[in-house]
C-alpha cells in the first residue's frame, strides 16, 4: 500500500499556515478599508484556509493501509474530501464574492475609502506569502511532470494526487485574484466609483467559480475510475513483459484507486507450457513481483486464451 506521499503533505501545511495568516489580515484591511475587492479577497482566503483543513484529512485518511472492508485500500478518500474542498471554494469564496460585488454595485456606493495604504500594504503582503506556497506545490508538480514526461500544466490536470493539483489552482487563483482587487481598489481610488471595486469583487468571484468547477470534475473523474494516461499503461506492460516468465500481455486494464495508487487485471501468455498444478503458483508469484512497485496497490494476473489477440495498438 502507497502512503499519501509527505510532500503533498508539506505543501498542504505551508499553504494552510499561509492562507490563515492572509485570511487574518484580509479580514482586518477589509473591515478597515470597506472596499468590496477585500471583502472578496478575505472570503477567498478564508475558504481556501478551510480547503487545507479538508486536503490535510484527505491526505491523513486515504493514507490508511488496507483492511478487510477496504481491500484495496482508502485511497479513493483523497478525492471526496478534495471535493468537499473544492464545493466549499465554489460555495464560500465564490458565491460570498459575486453576492457581496453585486449588492455593492446596485446599491451604488460612491463613498471614497480613507485606507488605501492599508488595503495595498495587505494585498502585498499577501502576494509573497501565496508566491512562497504556490512556489512549493509548483516545485513538487514539476519534479512529477519531469519523471512523467509530461508538461507542467498537463501534469496539473491529470496528476491522480488531489491535494497538490487543489494547492497548486487555490494558489494561482490566489495570485490572480489579487491583481485584480488590486485593479479594483486602484480605479476605485483613481476615480472615486465604488463601481471599479465592485467589479473586482465579482471578477474574483467568478475566477473562483472557474476554479472550483475545474477541481469538482477532475475529482468525479477519478471517484468514477480514471484509467491511467498511455504512458503509464506502456509503461506497466513493459514492466510485466519484463517478467521471465512472460511472454506476452495480451489484456490489461488499470484504474487509480488513490493519488499515485493504482489496481491491474492483465491476462498473460506464459512463457513454455508449464504444468496446470504449477500455473497458478506461478502468476502469484507474478503478482507479488508486480506489487513490490510502490504504485500498484493490488495486482491480478490470469493466464490469456490460446487465440486471445494481442493488446489494441502493440
């Protein structure tokens, strides 16, 4: 069994303890300043604070061993509770963001905020700590990519770790979505409309809705049986042809069950024509072999038919 791998858990903690301390301060400029951008900006940073709390039980959970009632494991729980995440960053920062930007432009507020400094100061602060976080999740991203082959922002996703592709969008929303409270606040200042501030609240709101809705699919994917990408399935028929026993792979069929985690059903032509008493012994001693691979939770192996064609593409 694969535990939950420590360096997802590391980026979840240094994006918890970041998002908190923004949240803080956020709140604080918000109350101080009455720009409808910060208000919008504290929700986001509230709810992504939330979001670490789930990603840090997704990783705890899914990281307990196989038992009877769950053979292959629980690694399918990263994906719930990072849909739980990801349906609270629709709900908290998203929807709280748009509704407070909306009732600030119908009510049409033209008061002028005293505390620019303050809202700037935060903003900033802000930007250094989400770049230190988000530079965390994308430095663990790009390790992944770079074994897999794999471009940074299609590693992004198709990763099956939840927790590193939730760190690495809350984050780069993050960033983004201060840019544009900054560009809110700013024409706000700049041209006395509270209407310039409004909009950045609901700008904000709707890039966290993209986000959220982009985090709620990728995880029914993978509770729904994500098959693996091509290259990982060559890569495990080479490694069971790799086998001395094996001949040929002749079905394969994988799914993840858990981030990095994955089950196998291959049908295999055995090498010489060994005695039926002896056959099975043989592929379990195979499927021991398959299993010392960190990523394969569970393996099966059966011998193929006779005329059984070769697998699609090879």
């Amino acid at each position: 069994m694969v535990k939950a791998g420590g360096e997802s858990t590391l980026t979840v903690v240094i994006a918890f303890a970041a998002n908190f301390a923004i949240a803080s301060a956020k709140t604080v400029a918000a109350v101080i300043s009455g720009s409808a951008s910060m208000v919008a900006e504290a929700a986001h940073s509230w709810a992504d604070t939330g979001n670490e709390a789930f990603l840090l039980i997704a990783n705890r959970r899914s990281a307990r061993a196989a038992d009877a009632s769950r053979p292959l494991g629980y690694g399918r729980e990263a994906y719930v509770w990072s849909l739980l995440a990801a349906v609270g960053l629709f709900v908290v920062g998203a929807s709280v963001s748009v509704w407070h930007g909306v009732s600030e432009l119908v009510g049409g507020s033209e008061a002028t905020h005293e505390d620019y400094l303050i809202a700037y100061l935060v903003l900033a602060i802000a930007f250094v700590l989400e770049s230190f976080s988000f530079s965390q999740a994308l430095r663990q991203l790009r390790g992944e990519a770079r074994e897999l082959d794999r471009d940074l922002l299609e590693h992004a996703v198709r990763t099956s770790d939840p927790t590193v592709r939730t760190v690495f969008a809350e984050d780069a929303a993050a960033l983004i979505g201060i840019v544009l409270a900054l560009a809110g606040i700013g024409l706000h200042q700049l041209t006395g409309s509270a209407a310039w501030d409004a909009f950045g609240s609901i700008a904000v709101g709707l890039l966290l809705g993209v986000v959220a809705v982009l985090l709620i699919d990728s995880n029914r994917r993978f509770l729904t049986g994500e098959a693996p990408s091509p290259q990982i399935r060559d890569a495990a028929i080479a490694e069971i042809e790799r086998l001395p026993e094996v001949a040929s792979v002749r079905y394969l069929r994988m799914e993840f069950v858990g981030p990095r985690q994955l089950f196998l059903v291959a049908s295999v032509d055995l090498m010489g024509d060994q005695l039926e008493s002896s056959v099975a012994h043989t592929l379990r001693r195979l499927e021991r072999e398959l299993e010392r691979n960190p990523h394969v939770v569970d393996a099966v192996l059966t011998v193929s038919a006779p005329d059984a064609p070769g697998i699609q593409g090879r």
